[in-house]
C-alpha cells in the first residue's frame, strides 16, 4: 500500500517527481511512494491502478513546474489525468501539497486555473530547488513523515540502535555517588577510576595507606586496612613495611 501519491505531468516535472520518489522510498521503503511510471506494472489498466493506489494513499503531492501553467487547456479536460488525480485526492479528502519545482516556478493562481482546481492555488505550497536538492528533499520527507505518522514509525523502526559495546550517558550536576559500569571514551573531566582492585579515594586530603595512623576518630587504619572520611586537603602518602614512624602517632 502507498503511503504517498506523486502527481506529475510528463515534460513538465518527470524528473522531481523521480527525484522525490527515490528520497521517499529510501527512507520509508519503495512501496511507500506511488509514481505511475514506476510502479504500475507493464500490461496493468493504467486507470484502475491509479486510482485504486490513490483512494489507499494518505498524502498527495503535486508537483508544479516552471510550464505546468501552460497546460491550461489540458487541465480543463476532464480526460487529463494530472486534473482527475488532483480533484479524486480532493473528493476523498486526501491532504494535497503543491510541490513547486524549480527557483523561478511561480505559485499557483486562482484566475489562472479551472475552477474545479482554484482550491489548488490556496494551498499552502513546499518549494524543491535543485540545486538545494538534498536541504529540499529531506525538509519534504520530514515534513511527509510528519503528516502520515505511520511512516514516522517505520523510520524510527528501521533505525540502527546502539552497539553492544556503546554507553551514553547525560549527567548534570550530580551530588552524591555517580558510577559508570562500561568503558569510557573521549574526554572526561574529574576522576576515572578503571577496574580497581584495592581502596580508591577521588576527594581531596590525605591518605594514609597501611599505616598506624588514628586521628581524631575520622581516619583508621590497620592492616590491609584504610578508611578515610571527610574532607582532606593536603598531600597522599604511603609506605609499605618497614617500622612505624613517631610522627605517624602524632599527627
């Protein structure tokens, strides 16, 4: 089922509608997108499948071009297919988006059309420059995505999520314990600590590791043994074996 009926008329926006179908059905998938010269089958009655694709269709886009306006007599026949598109997306109450082609295409006119299509020159229209091609396109299909929400869903399906070995993480002030259980990458500010295996302190202030030192009832430590609490400012210091120094007992 096609999400999005493209209306064009050969000579005259062949080439846009082409472009805007292969940016539809790259991001949404090909059968989201209905262009008649690709997706009617050859030896398939044209007049059914078009019509039937559109009255299944959420969305027409109409693309102007620089001489759409020109075909005037065209589009005040009934038999002209560009006109029947526009009036049966009308008649079933699709949304129509005029699609201006080109940087000089004009907007449309209400004196200068039918009057069974003036309501197409009220319509507020997207312009597709080519030479802003990839801005214009992809503004058109978010603004597609945008309109039938179905299609939203299956981009946001179709997306590749995070890798096995991918963390992210949004922090602002934090006060309190913060841990981060994976590997870090880029540049962190404050303190990282990797697979440790023995006691880590990250504030400020002294250590003292495997020392006899007690203070004030706020530092102990014994064998194999350090605790630490507080807010120290100072230096880190440790010594492995040897005899206990006297001002370790008196600091």
């Amino acid at each position: 089922m096609a999400d999005v009926f493209i209306n064009y008329r050969t000579g005259d926006g062949n080439d846009t509608a082409a472009l805007i179908d292969n940016e539809l059905s790259n991001r949404f998938g090909k059968e989201r997108a209905f262009r008649a010269s690709k997706s009617i089958p050859p030896g398939t009655a044209y007049p059914d499948a078009l019509l039937t694709s559109l009255r299944r269709s959420a969305l027409l886009l109409a693309v102007i071009g620089a001489d759409w306006i020109n075909f005037r007599s065209r589009l005040g026949d009934p038999e002209d297919w560009v006109r029947k598109e526009i009036l049966e997306a009308f008649a079933c109450g699709l949304p129509v988006i005029p699609v201006l082609a080109g940087r000089t295409t004009e907007r449309l006119k209400k004196d200068d059309l039918p009057e069974e299509l003036a309501r197409l020159a009220e319509l507020q229209s997207v312009r597709l420059d080519t030479q802003n091609a990839e801005a214009d396109l992809k503004r058109l299909g978010d603004l597609v995505a945008e309109m039938v929400p179905e299609l939203y869903d299956i981009e946001r399906a179709d997306a590749p999520g995070p890798g096995d070995g991918s963390v992210s993480n949004a922090a602002g002030d934090v006060h309190g314990t913060a841990i981060q259980s994976r590997d870090f990458t880029g540049d962190v500010g404050g303190t990282v600590v990797k697979g440790p295996t023995g006691p880590v302190h990250s504030g400020h202030g002294n250590i003292y590791q495997n020392s006899r030192h007690e203070s004030g009832g706020r530092h102990y430590s014994g064998d194999g043994m350090t605790n630490i609490e507080g807010n120290h400012h100072g230096d880190i210091r440790h010594r492995f074996g040897g005899p206990a120094r006297h001002e370790d007992d008196e600091r």
